[in-house]
C-alpha cells in the first residue's frame, strides 16, 4: 500500500522537530551540568526554589504567547528542574 504523500510530509516535519528537541535538551543539559559542577564547587545548594517558580511563570507565559497548553509547558519544565535537581544533587555528593 502506498504511503500517504500529506501523512509522509506531516510526518517528516514531526521527525524534524523531535530531533530538534534532542539536541536542544542535550544543550540545555551541558549548560546544567556546568551550573551543578560550580554550584557543588562553592557549596551553593543544588536547588533553587525562587528560580524555579520564575522559570515556570515565565514558560507558562511563553505557552500562552505560543498557543500551548500552559499546564502541559509547567508539567513539561517540572519534569526537566527535577531532572537537573538530581544531577546537581550528585555532582554535590561527588564533590
């Protein structure tokens, strides 16, 4: 059966952007890694509380400017500070 032409193409785009968000979370990531490695060097906590409530009001107004879903952007970045959280957190033990 012959694939759909509009499918294929809606499809390659979809294929396009998740290989975007990668490389873009494994930037992101890099940066982290970096902010962890000095927060551990000069004994700064592995979390930040206050920064964390800023990010997420910011990325929720950025969901409403970009029409998504501002629960889905907050659930989204919770996911990735938790992430950062426990790798700065073992950088930390590691110091």
């Amino acid at each position: 059966m012959a694939q759909d032409p509009v499918l294929a193409a809606f499809r390659q785009s979809i294929d396009n952007i998740d290989a975007a968000l990668i490389f873009m979370l494994a930037e992101r990531f890099k940066i982290t890694k970096a902010v962890g490695e000095y927060k551990a060097k000069t004994d700064l906590p592995p979390a930040d509380p206050r920064r964390e409530e800023e990010q997420i009001a910011r990325m929720k107004r950025l969901a409403v400017d970009a029409d998504l879903d501002p629960d889905f952007s907050e659930k989204f970045l919770r996911f990735v500070i938790d992430e950062v959280i426990r790798h700065h957190e073992k950088l930390r033990d590691q110091a």
